[in-house]
C-alpha cells in the first residue's frame, strides 16, 4: 500500500464547498409536508411558585393543534449529569429561561397567538442573583429539601501551603473575577420532530452529544432508547452550547404526542434566554515565593452554577485541577466551590472550566516577576512544567510536555530576545497620538478528553470496497462525531484516507444519525481529534488486516478476488482507560490522576490604550501552541483565529447581564457585544509546536479550546504594560480601564 500522506497536510475541508455555495442544510432549514409549528410559553417570573395556568383560551384557537404542560410529560425531569430540570415547569420556576408550556399550531403565526394566550399566574419567591449571598448560612433555599444553595465542593491538599506561606519572603494576595458570557453561537435553536417510517420519535437537530441527547429524550417520554432517533446534519455554530438539552425534548414532545412533524425555531431573544452561560468565578488568589522561587498557592474558587446543575460537576473540578497553572509549585491548597442561584444555568463552554483560571493565575505570575524584578518569560520558564513534573493532584503530568517550547517560540514571535541567562523584552514607547503601547503574555493549558475516572470512549466503523485485486477502492466511514465548526469531518477523513492508502475524495463520512453512526461521545473537551481519530485509525488498521486475511484465503495477492468478497468492514472502540487511565479526586486531598493528555498554548499580545479614555486596541497576537502533531495546518490557522476572537470578546466586551430584577438585559446581539473583524489585530501569528502524545492519532492531541484560553490574560497583562495598574475583573472594557487608572492617580502620592 502507498504512503497516502493525507494526515499533516493543509486540504480543503470536506464541507466546505456545501457551505459556501448554501446547500449545506442546517436545522431551521428542514420541513415537511402537513408540518406544524411549536412556540413555547417562557417563565414569567426568576423565582417563583407557579399558582394558576390557564390554557383554555389558546386551546380553543382555531388552527390551534396542542397545548402541553407538565401534565403531558411522562418524567418530568431531565439533565446531562443530575436530571434535577423540568421539562416543563410544574410547580416552581426557578429562573426566566424555564418552559411553562409548548402550544403547537397550524402555522408559526397562529402558535405565537396562542402562546400569548396562555394566562400563568405566579407566588414570587426570594430572587437570589449573587453566589456569595446564596451560599450564606441562612439564605433561602432555590432547590427546597437541600441543606444549601451550594450544590458542591472539592479540594486539593499537597504539601503544607500554610507553612510555606508563613515562611515565604514575598506573599501576594488578589481577588479576580470574570463573568457569566453567552456562547453567541450563529444559528439560534432548530429542530423539526416527526415520527419515521420505523415508528422511532425522530429529531433533526444541532446537537453536540447525539446519543446522550436520545438518552434524555428517552428517559423524560418513557420510551425505550431504541425508539427514540436523532439526526444531526450541518450546524452553525455550538461553542458548548449545544451540549446540554435546550428545545430537543420539548420539540419530541410535541411530534409524539400529535404524532405528526412539529418545528420550532427560537429567535435570537429566546436563545440569549433560555440557554445556559459560561460560569462565573470569583477567584482568590495568595501565592508565596522565596529565594526567587514560588513555595506556595493558596486558591479559592467560587462559580455561579445558575439554577440547575448542568454540568457544573465537572466544569468547576476541571477549574480546580488547572487553578495553579502549568507551574512547579510544591505546596498547594484549592478549595472550590458551585452555588445555585436564580441565574440561567451555567453549562459547558468552550474552555470547560480551564478558561477562567489563566485570568488569575497569569496576572499572578506577572505580580510576582515585576515584584522579583524577573522577566514574565524567565520567571515562567523557570516554573513551567517538563516531562515527569508532579501535578498538584499528586500524579505526573501525562507525556509530551510542550509548554515550555509555546513559551520560547511565542516570546521570539513577538520580539522577546534571550540575553545570557534571561530574556529581555523589546521597549514600546507611546504612539504619537499619546496612547500607551503595552505587551504582555500569558500561557495555559487545557485538558483532552474527558476526565476523573470518566471511560471516555469513541466507536468508528468503516466499510471499504475492494477492488478485484484487494487493493481498497473507496471506503464509507460512520461515526456520530458531529461538526460544529472546527474541522473534526475534515480531519477524521485524513485520518482514514491515510490508514487505508485512498485519496480523500474516495472516504465518505456519513453524517450523524444515531440509528447509524455509532456513539462517538460528545464534541467537547477538545476531544474528537484524539479519541474519534484514534478509534477511526484503529478501525482502520483492522479493516486492512481482514484485507489482508481475505486475500490470504484466496491465495494472495495477484489473484482476482470474487465480487461477493469485496467489501470490507471493521469497527472500532476506542476507550482511554484502557491506555492512559484518570482517576476521581480524593474527598479529602484531591489525589488523583485527573486527566488523559494536555495541550498547551502560549498567547502575546500588543495594545495601545488611551489613558484619556481607556479604551483599548489590540495591535498584535501571536499565539504557539502545541497540537501534538499538526494534523491540518490551515485549519489549525482558523481554529487560531477564532479562538483568538473568542478570547478577545471575553477580555475586552463580552457580559452577559442580568436586571436586578432577574430578567435578561442583554437580550440580543445589539445589547451583547461580541467582536467583529474590525476588532481583530491587524498582525496575526500562528506558531504550531508539536510535541507528540504517544497515544494520540498520529501523535496528535488536539486544539479547538486551548486557543482561546491564554488571550484574555495575555491582553491583560499587557494593558498593565502599558498604563502601570492591574485590572483584575473582566471584560476590561474602557470604563474599567479608566476607572482603574484614575484610582491608581489618585492613591499616587503628589
């Protein structure tokens, strides 16, 4: 077999010749013939007792199909880890974003008429919107029957941090906090349901885990799992915000019990509504250093779990294992906790938990080198992570440690020069306008897979057509991980092309649908690059030993094989627990081996602020990071640059706000900023560094998170370059800058 090369090169992507020309297809563009629409009924109130609901009105709408409520749902409840959500509020609502009821009609305009007939009359309850009064002794309860409004806690205990700190020569203390952001995916919420020709209630919509959402939709209809069917063709956009259940079951619902398609389609004010956010944290930092070196971190973490708990059981431990960086630090003491909160739930985004800490811990780390009168890159060096370091948890930090090379390479890139032993960083004086030029850095890593004992598997199948010398032909490749934007159909397909010795255009991938494609976990955690590439490869691989097999049994190569003989099929699981195992944090001291494989990235950033003003440009990025092998290089660019704009939104714009009174402020893309491409730098690098997991897919691990994590901190730290105060609290919009820097003037002694 030739040596296809297919892995490591820049090819086209596989989709993106659909989309350009818009054949693509994405869930609001499905319908079908006697389809009915489906609106929904949005609490009226953040916290209270549902005390009367009156559907009559609506019901006697002509046009008017169904009015559903709780009393339709068989389980009432649902959630990705705890099914503690209603499907449909039956008696409490604990947040604006909670379903009353669905009312399905003829056409969109006569379901809207009737939604706004639908009359619900509520008891307030306590409103609480701050994590830190909500887990005081004595708050009222959101969850009744629960001992608090703390949903959990863990812990990390190594070495004495109380000690070292008492013994260390410079101790800083600061409390930084970052906010609750909206994933501002393209597309809002989509799906049409029907029952298929098979009797299975089927759902065609933008989803990031397909069978664990027919998992949910099974549990809340009382329906087998087999009976329940999801189809996921092109989605625009997820960032993690397609994880979670939003519309999946309400929409099921709605086809089941009418037995005919239903659609629904939110609008851009229902979807900033109704799904969950990124966690806000409040982080408290006391770190220790002496001879030069740190001894001890100190770390408190409380997050906003929102009002149910999503997956704030594993987004917060995710926070915990990072929250002291990829640093050598031998005495370390994390405590972290999740509080509910009459806030939308807070869910996965991208980052799970890994993006919040680099605020912290990056703008320590620059304390402590201006403190120490260090260089940040040879104070960084001199504490980042090798092979064989010990992690906080206690275990070894898993092979292929490429941080500290993201750190060189970046610091090169954007002007840094090492000088005998250290590294001096260019001067930027003011611009001639007057603003102030800064540079900064920040470095973060990120965890691949998921994680904590969790058996993170991935199934691919693939079927090769042979041509009658054995030799494969063109082969077909079913695996349900769904692209939402980064690439992972593009690569799963070079990663075939390669093990089977075609071309890409003779790899089909079959888009997902969970009666064929078979489980490959969810698209998150940056995931699908190592562990659906590797179960492709290993698919892969064993389709060619049938081959081989085959062609043995009809005497060897050279003899015609018969036609009945010349398909080929091989399916593959591929769990990380059986090649690199995790393990769940110790109650008591968070020993454990928390995670599969990391990726690393090292982010600079150039800015010019106006210290009249406080606004903010950023000049210049340039980001290295580690991807283990590059599988693609251009879509690493892309990925690079959007993550870049991601990460810039959450340093410099991005709030998502609630009124004092618990309903939304930042309603729609007019009231939430996001950034555009006029607020991109004018000068990108990208730098790929690989340093190969031994286990990954051609030693590759994986990206789309990791390249958003270190740009907030970077720009941070670099705006303290320019104007000489910290801002320790994102977005660092140009009120915050400002209001920082005449604080700083007026505490200045004359």
């Amino acid at each position: 077999m030739k040596e296809n090369r297919s892995v490591g090169r820049s090819v086209p992507r596989v989709d993106a010749l659909e989309k350009v020309t818009g054949r693509a297809k994405f869930p609001a563009d499905f319908s079908m013939p006697g389809m009915r629409h489906a609106k929904v009924v949005w609490a009226g109130e953040p916290h209270a007792r549902v005390t009367g609901l009156d559907t009559s009105a609506a019901a006697a709408l002509p046009g008017v199909v169904a009015v559903l409520t709780s009393r339709d749902v068989p389980r009432n409840e649902f959630g990705i880890i705890d099914s503690d959500q209603q499907v449909l509020a039956a008696d409490v609502v604990r947040w604006t974003g909670e379903a009353v009821a669905v009312v399905v009609a003829e056409t969109e305009e006569l379901a809207e008429q009737a939604r706004d007939l639908v009359k619900v009359t509520y008891e307030p309850l306590p409103l609480l919107l701050d994590p830190l009064k909500a887990m005081a002794p004595g708050a009222p309860l959101i969850h009744a029957g629960r001992a608090s409004n703390v949903l959990a806690r863990w812990k990390i205990r190594r070495g004495d941090a109380e000690a070292a700190l008492a013994e260390a020569d410079l101790v800083i203390e600061a409390e930084y906090h970052v906010p609750m952001v909206e994933h501002a995916y393209l597309q809002p919420e989509a799906a049409l349901g029907y029952i298929d020709e098979a009797g299975r209630v089927t759902i065609v919509v933008a989803g990031q885990w397909p069978h664990d959402d027919v998992r949910q939709i099974a549990h809340a209809l009382a329906l087998p799992a087999d009976r329940v069917r999801e189809v996921v063709p092109y989605i625009g956009g997820a960032f993690g915000g397609r994880e979670d259940i939003s519309l999946q079951i309400l929409v099921a619902l709605a086809a089941w019990k009418t037995r005919g398609p239903v659609k629904m389609v939110w609008t851009r004010e229902e979807s900033m509504r109704c799904h969950g956010k990124r966690h806000p944290f409040t982080m408290r930092y006391r770190w220790g250093a002496k001879d030069g070196r740190l001894t001890a971190a100190r770390i408190e973490l409380i997050a906003d779990a929102g009002a149910y708990s999503s997956t704030s059981k594993a987004v917060v431990p995710g926070a915990l294992s990072v929250a002291a960086g990829p640093y050598n630090i031998p005495n370390v003491w994390v405590d972290a906790c999740v509080v509910h909160t009459n806030n939308p739930p807070t869910m996965a985004m991208r980052g799970f938990g890994t993006a919040q800490p680099p605020v912290a811990y990056e703008q320590h780390l620059d304390k402590f080198a201006r403190a120490l009168g260090e260089d940040p890159v040879s104070f960084r060096l001199k504490h980042l992570w090798d092979e064989g370091s010990i992690q906080p948890t206690g275990s070894p930090v898993p092979p292929g440690v490429g941080v500290k090379e993201t750190l060189r390479q970046a610091a090169l890139a954007a002007g840094w020069r090492p000088v005998a032993e250290r590294w001096v960083k260019p001067d930027r004086p003011p611009l001639p306008d007057g603003r102030r030029r800064g540079l900064g850095l920040a470095t973060a890593f990120k965890n691949i897979g998921y994680s904590f004992g969790f058996h993170d598997r991935s199934t691919a199948r693939v079927t090769v057509a042979l041509d009658e010398r054995g030799e494969p032909e063109r082969a077909e490749l079913f695996i349900a991980a769904t692209e939402v934007g980064m690439g992972v159909h593009t690569v799963l397909t070079q990663i075939a092309a390669e093990g089977l010795g075609l071309s890409m255009d003779r790899v089909k991938l079959n888009l997902v649908d969970t009666t064929r494609t078979p489980n490959a976990g969810s698209a998150s955690a940056s995931r699908h690059t190592f562990m659906s590439g590797k179960a492709v490869m290993e698919a892969c691989r064993q389709a060619m030993a049938k081959t081989d097999g085959l062609l043995g049994r009809h005497g060897g190569r050279g003899r015609p094989l018969p036609p009945e003989q010349r398909l080929v099929e091989a399916e593959y699981t591929f769990n990380s627990q059986d090649v690199r195992p995790t393990t769940d944090l110790d109650p008591e001291t968070g020993a454990c081996n928390p995670h599969i494989t990391y990726g690393y990235v090292t982010q600079a950033a150039e800015v010019a602020v106006d210290p009249a003003t406080g606004a903010v440009e950023v000049l210049r990025m340039v980001s290295a990071q580690d991807v283990g092998r590059a599988m693609n290089p251009l879509m690493i660019e892309g990925q690079v640059g959007g993550g870049l704009n991601m990460g810039l939104g959450y340093a410099l714009m991005e709030e998502f706000k609630l009124r004092d009174d618990g309903r939304v402020r930042t309603r729609n893309f007019s009231e939430y900023l996001i950034p555009t491409t006029v607020d991109m730098p004018p000068e990108l690098t990208s730098v790929n560094v690989e340093v190969p997991d031994p286990v990954g897919p051609y030693g590759a691990k994986g990206l789309g998170e990791h390249v958003m994590i270190p740009t907030a901190p970077a720009v941070l730290n670099a705006i303290r370059d320019a104007l000489g105060v910290d801002i320790d609290q994102i977005p660092a919009g140009p009120e915050r800058v400002w209001r920082a820097l005449t604080l700083a003037r007026k505490v200045v002694p004359e």
